[in-house]
C-alpha cells in the first residue's frame, strides 16, 4: 500500500509541533539558557546519552536514496541533527514517524498507517531556527531525496559511538514524497 506524504517547509511552528509531541528538541536561539548569578557563567545539560551506547561521535550523512524503507528505523538513544549544508545540493526530505515506534508498529500490523502518522520535512539547511535539533530515541525516521541529476546533500550528525540503527518493518507499505 503506497502511502503519500505530502512535504512540509521546516519552518519554527513545524518544528516546535515535534517538539511539543515529545519527538525533538530543537537547538535553536532563545530556546534553551542555563541560569546564572551576576559576573558568572554556567551550563545546562540537554541531555545525556546512555553510558552502555557510549561516548559521542560525529559522523556526516550523504543522501542519495530514493527509498526510505532500507533506512528507516530508531535509536535506542538521542542523536543531533546538525543540519549544516549546501543548498544548491538536491533537495531532501526527512520522514518522521509522529509517534513512537511501538504505536507506528501497531499501526502498520492493524492495517491502520495513514500518510497523517508522518511528518516528510522539506530539509532547511543553515537556519538558526530550524536546521539544529535533537531527535529523541525511538522516533521512526529516515531520509530521502528525489530522483535526478545534481550533487546529493550532506549533513552532520553526533550520536553515541555504539549506536544502532533498528529498522522497522513497514510490511506492505511505502512511502513516498508527493512532489508539487
């Protein structure tokens, strides 16, 4: 069953609505500040990986696939989007399930997945208000680009050195971005 997702721009409103679902936590100014005493700095920690995935790494994502189904699956532990990149590069999407993977597993075993379980974010890089996030452990998500000539996009990404990828099986579903 082919399921249509139609883009979304990465605006402020798009991303705070996966913030406020429990799904990201935007890196964005204004929006986090640890507090502080008169003639002193301090910190705030955002979060902190697990010990058993171990220390952090950086690594770069080139996107060159036009199915998300061999990519898309979860992490047992946070990772950064650090969506720093070219734009003149082709266009790609990031698809985010819009809910958790036991409820998006449920879901595709029931015959119940619609396009409205995903988010397909038209990715927008080097913008302070939506191009740096972390994505929350067990959140379906992959990403996609669209067939045709020019330069596929890279990224960055920090993630715990150990981490795996757990694919979900989407069975009889795909997914694709409905261009306009």
């Amino acid at each position: 069953m082919l399921l249509t997702l139609n883009p979304l721009e990465m605006t402020p409103e798009v991303m705070q609505s996966l913030e406020d679902k429990g799904l990201i936590i935007r890196l964005c100014p204004n929006h986090h500040s640890a507090v502080t005493r008169h003639d002193h700095s301090n910190n705030a920690v955002i979060y902190a990986s697990q010990p058993e995935n171990g220390p952090h790494k950086l690594i770069v994502a080139t996107i060159n696939a036009l199915n998300v189904a061999p990519y898309f699956g979860t992490h047992v532990d946070n990772e950064e989007f650090l969506l720093i990149g070219d734009p003149a590069t082709k266009p790609f999407y990031l698809l985010v399930a819009l809910c958790k993977r036991a409820e998006l597993e449920e879901k595709i075993k029931t015959h119940t997945l619609s396009a409205d379980d995903f988010a397909a974010l038209h990715v927008r890089f080097n913008d302070p208000e939506v191009s740096f996030f972390v994505m929350l452990k067990d959140v379906p998500h992959g990403e996609v680009t669209v067939d045709g000539p020019g330069t596929p996009a890279s990224f960055y990404v920090t993630e715990p050195r150990d981490i795996t990828t757990e694919l979900v099986d989407l069975m009889d579903y795909r997914l694709e971005v409905g261009i306009k």
